[in-house]
C-alpha cells in the first residue's frame, strides 16, 4: 500500500495461490492501528465486490474503486490508478526486465 504520492506504508508478501483481494485484507489488518485518521483508500476493479463492504465494517475505510469508463477506447490515463505503478518503477530503478529473485516471503518484506 502506498499514499498519494507513492510512498510506501507497508508490504505484505503472500504466496501466488493468495487472491489479491484476499491479500489485501492482510495488508489491512496490519496497517489499520497505524493510521487511525485513514478514511479513503483507491483501488482498481480487482478488489471489487465484497471487499468494498469489508473495508467499511472492519476499519471504517472508503474503498474507491477507479474504473475504467465504458466509453473509453485505447490507452486512458485514469485518476489515482498508476501511483503504485510509479512506485514499482522506482523500486526496480526505471528498468523494465529487472526482477527480484528472493526465495523467501519472508525476505521480501522490510
């Protein structure tokens, strides 16, 4: 999860069987006693259904779901949706085939 700017405020590493929603609520579960004023938080259409309802009856956070408009053909830049992509850039130094070859969830994670 990062802030508006793209900043981390916490990771958490899972195995690939973990749906991302599912991850998320780890990642909430973490996160929520260290940002009690939290009241929006932005995600892309992988985390919608249940989790919206989730969020609100667990830690009274908003989850915004950015879609993509229907009308839109092509390539659209959509508010708020590519502050992680940023942020992954940032972490890899802008290069498009590096990776990250830890064995351990538990080495990944700060």
């Amino acid at each position: 999860m990062v802030d508006t700017l793209g900043l981390l405020l916490t990771v958490v590493v899972h195995s690939s069987d973990v749906q991302d929603r599912d991850g998320a609520k780890l990642l909430v579960e973490r996160l929520k006693c260290y940002l009690p004023r939290l009241h929006l938080v932005f995600a892309d259409g992988g985390y919608a259904g249940c989790l919206v309802d989730w969020f609100h009856e667990t830690v009274r956070w908003t989850l915004s779901i950015v879609k993509r408009p229907q009308q839109a053909t092509g390539f659209v830049v959509l508010p708020k949706r590519w502050i992680v992509e940023r942020t992954f850039a940032w972490l890899g130094q802008y290069r498009r085939h590096s990776r990250d070859y830890e064995e351990l969830p538990e080495t990944s994670e700060p």
